[in-house]
C-alpha cells in the first residue's frame, strides 16, 4: 500500500504549526494535568478501530482528549525531577529519525547511525573534558547506562559469570544518596539488593571515602568480591557531588569498576569553573551523562562512556550468521557493546543540538540555570520563614519551611494544586523538604521570580 503522502502534507503541516505554537508558548497549557488516575483511559474507546481513521480527526482528538492528560515538562515554569527540553533542533532531527526509521543494530544496518553517535559522543566528550580514551554509545536512560557499568563491573571481578552466571559473592557500592537506579542496576545485574552497600554520606550529602574503605575491607574480610562502586556527581535530590578522586584511591586499592553516575549534572561539566566535579575521570572505568536531561536534547538520550570497551565486548558479544556484518577494523558495531540489539538514531538529534546550540550557548544557558538557582537559595536564606535544607552547587534547590514538615508538605502541595508551578519533594537525612530544579531551555528569571512570589504568598 502506498503512503498518502498527500494527506501526509497537510497533517505534518498542520502538526509543525502545533508545535511552532508550542515551543513558543508552552506556559499557555498548566504545567501538570487537573485529573486523576483513569481519566483519560475512560475517554478512549477500550478496543481500537475496525476502519482507519482520517488524520484530521486524531490529531483533533490528540487535542481535546490526549492534551489535557499530558504533563508539560517544556513548560519554563516545570520545576519538578530534573527538567528538560525538546529544542527545536533536537524536534526537527526527532522526525527525519521518524521519518527513516533506522534501526542502527550493526554497522551495516545504517552506518550512520553508528558512526554519527561516535561522532557526536566524541564532542560531548572534548566540550565535558573527559579523557580521550573514552568511547561513547547512546543508550534510551541512564538507568540502562548505569545497568550497563554494574554489569562490566561483574564481568571484570568474575569473568567466569558470562558463562556460568556469578560464581562470587560480589558487592556494589554507592553512597546513601544515590539514584535508585543504581538499586535497579544490581537486581537486574543478578547481584541482588543484600549486596549494594549505601555508604554513609557527610552533612553535605556526599559519600565518606572513609566509610567506603571500613565497608570494603570488611566485605573483603568476610569473604566477599568487591565489584563496583558507583560515584554519585549530582545526585538527584540535592546534586552533592561525591569525592572522585578520594573514592577512587579506596576503590583501587580492589581493583573494582568505578562508575560515574553524571546523568544530570554532568552537564555542568562543559564550564570550565566545575572542572573539579569530573576530576580523576581518567581513573576512572565508565560515566554515564544525559543530554536529555541539562543539555536540551529531547527524550531519550543517555550517553554512556567507558575506557574499557573491550570488556563491554567481552560481556555481550553474540554474532549469529544473519548478524555478521563486515571486519573492517574501523567498525563499531554497538550491538556488541550491551544488551539491544535495535538501536534508534538517536546519534542524530545529539549531533543536531551540539551544532545548533555550539558550545558556547550551552555554556550560557547552564550557567544561566546557576546562577537563577544561586538568586532562589538567596531569596530563601534571606527570609526567617525558611531554611536551606542542602548546599545547590548547580541548579536544583532543595528547602524547607522552619515552621515545620507539615507547612512545607503542604506547601508542595499548593504549589502543585496551581497548575502554574509543579515542584518536587524529597527527604534529607528523615527529613521533609521541597526541591526545586532549573533546567528547561525556556526559563527565565521572570518565571523564577514567579515562583518565588508564589511561594511566598503560599507560605
Ligand atoms: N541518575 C541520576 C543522578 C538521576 O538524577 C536520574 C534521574 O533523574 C537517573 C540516574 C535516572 O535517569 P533515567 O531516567 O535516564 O534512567
């Protein structure tokens, strides 16, 4: 059947003018929907059509029914998680992928998009300062990057686990702040949750090497293989950065993979003034960093980097005859570095945005998100009626109000009850606090004030 490119034309037309529409003024929708769960189940017929349906009528319904269900993370006043942004490069490369619809699963099957997501990965990787002998591959999210390092690292302490499944008793460790992805990485990594050792983290929530070195020894002691340990730089709730350079003397001392876990903040490292937070990196084994989360690139883009390849190769290469492809040494051939086999050009919206954007406007806007970040802590250490509840190195605050864990919750809550706002929660050593995180390409100063301003009024 042949497509109607007709019809085609004037949907995509009409579609492009949404989004124009959107990307210029996002902020017209609310921030978070006004529903509850099952809402948008129940306007939808339970089984599909019989008889196709024109374009003209989903895209209507995409805006009356799917629309108000949505969640706008490229709202400039998204305050919650990390936030992101779909620019217009990373839109536009998004629908020629669409439209070509690679699936890059070796080198032959679109050379392209292997080499592109070399290519892209290899700047990123100059602009963020990270040692040259790192190699790049994009996977959808750092979870699945960090799943990834856990599972080298299991292959590099028991090389016997590829064939028989583990045959030590490995441990994980990482601070008590860590993403709990480092948490699903050890399940998924047959090492189990028993085994992940949270290290205990300072006043300024940052692994104690001290205590990671008392955890691995007496670990060693007890007859265990200390396999990994995942360094937190920008952790998710209040972004502290653990101690590279010392975790890394403990970890060397066992020979153990050290996994940098930068998703979000690692981002930061294209300023030349947060070299200090990646210091060691060539020590260390893998980095995992998001560009769809601080660098502007719609989702999903993780970039995970390892200086050791070859151990990735060793852990997952499988070549069946109708996967062979050619020996040319220049060949990267991704599906032999992980788990997938189909891989999405996503190479492509990478390289877009580092072009369209260049170095030096990226630098602007992260800096940007700073310094709004460091004006917000300002206002809130300047007024009686709140406390900071954590140092904001990069763009995320975290606070609390003195009068008590009740007031800030309720605080989160009215402030998410808006529709203008939508800010985050998280809890600091057993206690309550609200968190704010700048990160979207449209926020301005105007809608931090805003946010302050609402605070306030709330509070
Ligand atoms: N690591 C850190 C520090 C994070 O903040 C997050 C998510 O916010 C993740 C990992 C997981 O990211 P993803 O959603 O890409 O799996």
């Amino acid at each position: 059947m042949k497509h109607d490119v007709e019809a085609f034309r004037r949907a995509a037309a009409e579609a492009s003018e949404w989004i124009a529409r959107y990307l210029e003024d996002p902020a017209r929708f609310r921030v978070n929907p006004d529903m509850r769960p099952g809402d948008l189940m129940d306007r939808l017929p339970a089984s599909g059509p019989e008889q196709g349906e024109p374009l003209a009528r989903i895209q209507a319904d995409f805006e009356e029914v799917i629309l108000p269900a949505v969640t706008h993370w490229n709202h400039p006043r998204f305050f919650n998680y990390f936030a992101c942004t779909a620019s217009v490069p990373g839109v536009i490369a998004e629908m020629l992928a669409a439209s070509m619809n690679t699936n890059g699963l070796n080198w032959i099957a679109s050379p392209a998009v292997s080499e592109l997501e070399q290519v892209a990965l290899g700047w990123l990787r100059e602009w963020m300062s990270l040692d040259a002998g790192y190699f790049g591959q994009i996977f959808d999210t750092a979870s699945i990057s960090t799943m990834h390092a856990v599972m080298a690292a299991r292959e590099w302490a028991d090389p016997d686990s590829r064939l028989d499944g583990i045959t030590k008793k490995l441990t994980v460790y990482s601070s008590d702040q860590a993403h709990s992805s480092i948490d699903k990485a050890v399940i998924a990594a047959g090492i189990g949750l028993r085994n992940l050792r949270k290290i205990a983290s300072d006043e300024a929530f940052r692994m104690r090497p001290e205590a990671l070195r008392e955890a691995m020894e007496a670990d060693v002691a007890a007859g265990y293989t200390p396999c990994c340990v995942i360094v937190s730089a920008g952790t998710t709730s209040t972004t502290s950065v653990d101690p590279l350079e010392a975790v890394l003397d403990v970890a060397e001392a066992h020979n153990v993979w050290v996994h940098i876990d930068s998703a979000y903040a690692g981002a930061a490292a294209l300023l030349p003034e947060f070299a200090w937070m990646l210091r060691g990196n060539e020590r260390a084994h893998s980095l995992v960093v998001n560009p769809h989360k601080w660098l502007f690139t719609p989702m999903d883009c993780s970039a995970f980097y390892t200086r050791f390849p070859d151990v990735l190769r060793r852990t997952f290469t499988i070549t069946p005859e109708y996967l062979k492809t050619t020996s040319d040494p220049r060949e990267v051939s991704l599906m032999d570095y992980g788990v997938a086999l189909g891989r999405r050009f996503r190479g492509l919206k990478l390289w877009y945005v580092l072009r369209y954007f260049g170095r030096e406007t990226l630098q602007e806007l992260i800096r940007g998100h700073i310094a709004m970040a460091a004006e917000f802590a300002g206002w809130v250490a300047a007024d009686a009626r709140f406390e900071l509840a954590a140092p904001a190195p990069f763009s995320a605050v975290c606070f609390r109000l003195t009068a008590g864990e009740e007031r800030t919750r309720a605080l989160v809550a009215a402030m998410n009850q808006t529709g203008r706002f939508f800010i985050s929660q998280t809890v600091l050593k057993g206690r309550y606090a609200a968190r704010v995180a700048i990160g979207n390409q449209a926020t301005t100063r105007e809608d931090v004030r805003a946010l302050w301003e609402e605070i306030t009024r709330l509070a």
